[in-house]
C-alpha cells in the first residue's frame, strides 16, 4: 500500500523535504511507521518517541492501522515563542 507523508517543522530538516511517498505492508501501524522512519532517518529517539501524527487531518494513535492512500502528517513537539 501507499501512504503519502507529511513533514513538519524539523522533520522536515531532518529528512530533507517536505512530503513523500511510502509504500508499506498492509495491516502497518501509526507506530510501527513512526518506528521506520526513526530507524531511516536518525535524529533523537526523544524526537520520534515525542511527535504527534495526524492520519486525514485528524490526530491518530499508536495503534491506529493505516490504508491504502492515507495522507500521514508528522508534527514535531513546538516549543519557544516570545516572552
């Protein structure tokens, strides 16, 4: 199946684009496809274990199983701002 996903803020910098195209297996979780792109594309495990992932523009859990042409976005925590 194929998903396409969305990086945001320094996942972005950290993968080097904005979007892409993942084919994975059918039956694949929100977690387990978070846990794949940990091992890819490196940075802190504090950073991956700490993103929010949004499945359709809605926010998704761990366990949620993902489909065929699902649009994944994944949002790092923010932080900072002015004072």
């Amino acid at each position: 199946m194929q998903v396409r996903v969305l990086y945001f803020g320094i996942l972005k910098d950290i993968v080097g684009r904005s979007s892409s195209e993942m084919d994975l297996p059918e039956g694949v979780s929100v977690a387990e496809m978070v846990a794949l792109h940990e091992r890819e594309q490196g940075g802190s495990v504090e950073l991956w274990s700490s993103i929010a992932v949004a499945v359709n523009q809605q926010y998704a859990k761990p366990g949620d199983i993902l489909r065929d042409g699902d649009e994944v976005a994944l949002l790092p925590p923010v932080s900072g701002g002015l004072r």
